[in-house]
C-alpha cells in the first residue's frame, strides 16, 4: 500500500508543526528531507508555490499548508486530545501565529533585509503577541486550558524560533516567565527530541 509522503526541512517551524501533529497520530508515511536551495521537482510538482511541509496522499491530495496537515493528522487520530477544546479556538491562536506574530519575527530575526527599523523595533512589535500569550499562560499550564493542545504545538516552534534570536535577552525577561516555562516545557518533550531527530523515521508497528 502506497504511504503519505510528508516534503519537510527540518528547522523550519512550520514542518515542526506538522511533523508533531503526525508524529502524534502514529501516521505511518515516507518523509523525505527537503534541500531548500535543490527543492526536488516531485514536491514542486505537488505544489508549485515550493514551501514546506507538502503532505501528499496516497488518494492523490495534496496538503501544502501547516495547519492543514496539523487538522489532517488530529482527523486520523487525536490520541492525546490535541482537539479537545476546539477547533475554533485553536484555529484563532493559529492564525494570530501565522498573520500577527510571524511577520514581525520574520523581520526580527532577518532584520539585515528590513533596514527601515531596527531590529529593537521589530522585537518589540512581537513583543505584543507574545506578552498576550504569557497572559493566557499565568492563568493555565496551557494556552487553552490545563491540558496541552494542538494550539500549543503550533505555535511552540515559532516561540522557539524567537527566542534563539537572542537567547540571552530572551532568558532575561522576568515578564515571560510563564512563556518561558511553558517553551522550556515543550523543548523537553520527547515528541519533540523524535520529531528533530535526524533519523526519524514515521513507522510504526503497533496500532495506536
């Protein structure tokens, strides 16, 4: 029986995202480490806009954005309730993600290509976000409630992505105390020491 392939690089957050999501509904499939300067013709072919993660089916679907592939995977098989408190409310915190926060990272942490600001000023633009997200977690272990969620595992590798700009000023900030030990928390799960090993590979034997 042929198997999904998954197109993925590693570092990238959004592939992290997907990776976990997959990782975590036991998807037995082929995943095949991208080169982003060589993208192989086969994952352009599936999706000619050449960003990662690509999921292709074996029903010949093709699933080319992160969250899809997130949803996707929690629709097979949902084995540590990443959905439980909603789609609705995870799918907001996604998008503050992917439209709000990821823009100014990507200028924070690429700041020699935005020379209009300084890169204080792209962080502090980001800052916004993830103050928010603190709030959320001094209230709750997690972002949506005391369980973790696929809102948590989305938004985690960017979070991560953020504070390896600056790790030490990162570390200093006595405000994102309960961002920081949620992130301290999900660097240390083993779902996401598999899911950055070199030499994962997504089979398993035994039904979930």
């Amino acid at each position: 029986m042929a198997l999904p392939r998954l197109f993925s690089f590693r570092r990238c957050p959004y592939a992290m995202r997907a990776r976990m999501a997959l990782y975590q509904a036991r998807i037995t499939l082929t995943l095949i480490e991208v080169e982003l300067k060589n993208k192989p013709e086969a994952m352009l072919t599936l999706s000619p806009k050449g960003t990662v993660p690509v999921l292709a089916l074996p029903t010949g679907e093709v699933l080319d954005e992160s969250r899809d592939i997130l949803f996707w995977a929690l629709a097979q098989a949902d084995l540590e309730g990443w959905l439980a408190p909603g789609p609705e409310h995870i799918e907001t915190l996604i998008d503050e993600c992917d439209q709000v926060f990821k823009p100014w990272l990507d200028r924070y942490k690429y700041h020699v290509g935005y020379p209009e600001h300084s890169p204080e000023y792209y962080r502090s633009q980001a800052l916004r976000t993830l103050n928010a997200w603190d709030a959320r977690l001094q209230d709750s272990e997690f972002l949506l409630g005391s369980k973790p969620s696929a809102a948590d595992v989305a938004l985690f590798p960017f979070v991560r992505q953020f504070a390896n700009v600056d790790r030490a000023w990162f570390d200093s900030q006595q405000d994102l105390q309960a961002l920081r030990n949620w992130l301290g928390y999900w660097l240390e799960h083993p779902m996401f020491a598999a899911v950055m090993d070199k030499r994962l590979e997504f089979s398993f034997s035994e039904a979930p």
